[in-house]
C-alpha cells in the first residue's frame, strides 16, 4: 500500500483496503473511499474525513479525536474508537457498533443513527439536537449534560443510561425503555413520553413543563 500517495491525496480509492494502526493524522481525507476497509487501530486524529466513504469499515479502536466526520459511517465497526470533540454533525451512522466508544463533547446534531450499537458509550455533553436515534441500544450510556432536544427516540433502549442534567425538550421517546435510568435534574419540557415505563426512573429535580405521556 503507498502510504504516501493517500497522504497527498492522490490515491482516493481504498475500498477494501488495510491500513491497520497506520497514521493518517492531520490530513485532507475528504471524499475518501475506504468503505470496508480495515482500519483497526488507525489515527485519523485531527483529519478532514467530510464525505468519506467509510461504509462497513472496521474502525475498532481508531484514533478519531477532533475528526471531521461528516461521512457515511453506515454498519461501520466503531467499537472502543476514541471520537473525542469529533464532528458527526449529519453523518449516516445507521446500524453503525459503536459499543464502549468514547464521543465525550463531539457534535451529532442532525445525524441518523437508527439501529445503532451505542451500549456502554461515553456521550458526556454531546450534540445529538434532532438526531434520528429510532431503535438506538444506548443501555448504560452516559449521556451526562446531552443534548437531546428534538431526538428522535422512539423505540431507544435507554435501560440504566444516566442521562443526569441532560436536555430532553421536546424529544420524542414514544416506545422507548428507561428502566433504572437515572434523569436527575434532566429537561423534559415538552417531551413525548408516551407508553413509556418511568416507574423505576430516577425523576428527581426533573423540568417537567408540560411532559407528554
């Protein structure tokens, strides 16, 4: 593999390809083609990556901290990756395994993560603002200060998520499961909690405004 010619951009096409634990940090990957490719362990650290081909990718434990991301991540294996301060703002990361991942302060506004693996993820103060997480597994996130207004989250497993002081306005949880979630001081005003079990959820210091349910 000429590591060079990816560096300067001129070698765009890399579906398939391996490229375990390389550095690709600091680079101009914009509209790369790496769908299904090997990139376990790679540092992408820093790298433009806007409109990147990343479909099926295996991407478990890669470095993608302070990444544009803004790609199609779609069933790409994201497990243990760091995304730190990432930018996902619109990406496809539909049935995308992002279990035990760490996305502390990245951005998700707008992005679709229908099906998706978010099981034991770090999502402490993220931007998920009118992300499409339908079906989502996001049992034992921390989603500690997230930002979730407008989310789409119905049919979401949210089953021991901490969601503590996150912002939940108008989101729509219909279908979803809380059980043992802890939503101390979270913002539910105007949120859609339709069909939703809230028995065993932690409530306390709750904005409640004018919950639907």
């Amino acid at each position: 593999m000429n590591i060079e010619a990816i560096k300067t951009g001129e070698n765009k096409q890399l579906s398939g390809a391996d490229l375990e634990d390389e550095n690709l940090s600091q680079l101009d990957l914009s509209r790369i083609n790496l769908a299904g490719a090997t990139l376990v362990g790679t540092d992408f650290s820093g790298s433009k990556l806007e409109g990147a081909h990343l479909e099926g990718a295996n991407l478990m434990g890669a470095n993608l901290q302070s990444t544009d991301l803004r790609a199609n991540l779609m069933g790409a294996n994201l497990m243990q990756a760091d995304l730190t301060d990432a930018d996902l703002r619109g990406s496809n990361l539909r049935g995308a395994n992002l279990m035990s991942a760490n996305l502390k302060n990245s951005s998700l506004a707008g992005a679709f993560l229908s099906g998706a693996n978010l099981m034991s993820v770090n999502l402490q103060n993220v931007d998920f603002r009118g992300s499409d997480l339908r079906g989502a597994n996001l049992s034992g996130a921390n989603l500690k200060g997230a930002d979730l207004s407008r989310a789409d989250l119905r049919g979401a497993l949210l089953n021991e998520a901490n969601l503590e002081e996150a912002d939940l306005r108008a989101a729509n949880l219909v279908g979803a499961s809380l059980n043992d979630a802890n939503l101390l001081c979270a913002d539910l005003e105007f949120a859609n909690f339709n069909g939703v079990d809230l028995e065993r959820t932690c409530l306390v210091g709750t904005i409640k405004g004018s919950i639907s349910q």
